[in-house]
C-alpha cells in the first residue's frame, strides 16, 4: 500500500481528493491533507467522506508546517498542489526537493519547480531511485508528457506550438464571434470566473511562457530560461484586427512555439481550419516529429481536468513501485 500526502489543499488538492473519494485507488491510502495553517495526518488512513471544510475545522488538525510528515517513516508519495511561484519556486522546490532527498516519490502540477528547478529535480530522483511526475503543469489533463514519454520513444520531436492558456483563448474567442474589445472581453472572462482577479500573468503572455519553458527542457532538453522566451501579450490585440483577420479565413490567436531552439510567445494569425484553431477555454498542443510528423492534442487545460493527469501520474507511480518491488 502506498501512503500519500497531499500537500496543498486548495481547488485542486480538494478536487482530487473528491475523486479518489468517489473512485479509490487500489493500492493507493491517503495519510495526510495540509493547507497553509496545518495539516491532518492518520497513519492507517484518512477517511476522506468524514473530512470536514474548512480543513483546520477537523479533530486532529495540527497547526504548522506539514514539511515534517516529509519522512519516509509518514509517507511514501507526495502529491505536491501548493500555489505556483515562478519568481523563487517556493515553497514547491522545498517540498520537492526534500521528498526527493528523503526517497519519496512526487507528483505535481505545480509549474514554480519545474521551472526553476527541473533539472536539479531529476537528478536527485535519479540518485535516490524515485519517481518525480509532473504531467498536469502544461495542458491540464492533456497527457503531453506521457505521449511524448511513451508513445513516441523512438521519435525526434522538431517543433511544439500550442496553444496553453485559457484565460486568453477565451477572450480572443470573444473578440472573434462577437466583436468585443480587449477590455470587455477580460472583464466578462473575470465575472465568470474564467480569468483572476488579476489576470496579468495570463494576458501578458507570461503563463504560457511558462509552460513552453517547461515543455522546452523537459522534452527537447534545451536548458532554456523565462529570459529566453520573446513574449508579447494580447492586450494590444484590436477588434479591427480580428475583424481583418476575419475577412480573410483566419483569426488571432496566442501561440507559444518552440522552433529551431528559439522560443516565442505572441499573438499569431491562424487558419480557422487549421488543427490548432481550438475556441473558448481549450488548450491545443501541435507536435511535429521527424517521423509521426504532425499531431495535435486538443482538452481543457485547467481547473478540474488536471485531476485526470494527476490520477495518471498516480497510477504510473504505482505500476513502476510494483515493478521494482518484482525485480
């Protein structure tokens, strides 16, 4: 039986946990919850239907930092969920990094580490025969990792260009079927909840940077950083604009490219027809490949559809704890 912690119990940790409540795991025991004031820890098991909200409300809840469940003696998997911090990482790396040293496996979608700090992550885990993942920090639930990682093994990728945000997507998407300006378009995305309440990171092109970054050095191995990604946002993108692209069979849309080593994010003219021309929230991820040649991933790319590429990292966890155990 494999003892997890899921350590960051907001949206997304409580998603999870809503899943794995309605469909267990086999294999699979979830020790521990912590958010930000504390955590809950039960060696035997938590009973997730008796959890109650807010978390710190439970029996048993203990103020402080849950880095020292962080133990082999605790827990044998860490589901890292805290917020993103792509300024320092923080305090993802930490939790990371210690799980790592202490020979607990990770999964993650949380892109501050693996941004920052990916390749000093992988080579802890690989020092320490563990297993990092991280599969739901680009795409939400498209599984762009696992079929580049399994499926395309023998391949050479050339070239990604996706679309990764759904902030953006949106208000593009407005702007093109209903003529909206900039400003209108964003304010309609925040009262819907599809946009923050400060969207900067979104519409200034930065948290698709951010995920291109990650796909640059985790699949082409570039060794890239933020400095190196030409970025321009959408926030200059007019209806009169659109409406010319329009005129002529295509739209704009905010594409982030990986081509020839160099790495852009920037609005872009785009076919309506072509594969990658996906409207609304959905994210799109084109791979070009020397022998597949073109493929392209087309899903939500956040909120709770990021549960399915956890569950996915969770599983694969469990088969490779399985197989080792058999060797």
């Amino acid at each position: 039986m494999i003892r997890a912690l899921i350590l960051g119990y907001g949206f997304l940790g409580k998603a999870l946990a809503k899943r794995l409540l309605n469909r267990p795991v086999e294999e699979l025991k979830i020790v521990g919850l912590a958010n930000s004031k504390g955590y809950l820890y039960k060696r035997d098991g938590l009973q997730l239907e008796k959890i109650k909200e807010p978390l710190e409300d439970n029996e048993g809840f203990e103020k402080g930092r849950a880095t020292e469940l962080l133990t082999k003696e605790y827990i044998d998997l860490l589901i890292e969920l805290t917020p993103t911090n792509i300024s320092t990482g923080e305090p993802g790396i930490t939790h990371i990094r210690t799980a790592l040293k202490e020979e607990i496996d990770v999964v993650t979608a949380n892109k501050g580490p693996v941004l920052l700090a990916l390749k000093e992550l992988k080579r802890i885990a690989d020092e320490k025969n563990v297993i990092f993942k991280y599969e739901g920090t680009v795409g939400g639930g498209i599984p762009i990792f696992s079929l580049v990682n399994k499926c395309l093994q023998g391949d050479d990728i050339i070239s990604i260009r996706g679309i990764l945000n759904g902030t953006t997507n949106y208000i593009l998407t407005r702007m093109h079927f209903e003529g909206l300006t900039f400003e209108l378009a964003l304010r309609e995305a925040i009262m819907l909840g599809i946009a923050e309440r400060n969207p900067t990171l979104d519409v200034e092109g930065i948290d698709t940077a951010v995920k291109i970054l990650i796909l640059a050095n985790s699949i082409m191995n570039l060794n890239k950083n933020l400095s190196d990604v030409k970025i321009v946002g959408v926030t200059k993108v007019t209806p009169e604009a659109i409406s010319a692209a329009k005129d002529n069979g295509m739209t704009i849309k905010l594409i982030g490219s990986i081509e020839d080593g160099e790495l852009s994010v920037e609005p872009r003219l785009i076919r309506l027809n072509h594969p990658l021309c996906v409207h609304g929230t959905l994210n799109a991820i084109n791979i070009k490949s020397n022998v597949l040649k073109t493929l392209t991933l087309i899903g939500e790319g956040a909120g709770e559809s990021t549960v399915a590429s956890l569950l996915n990292d969770i599983y694969d966890v469990i088969k490779e704890r399985h197989s080792k155990i058999k060797f």
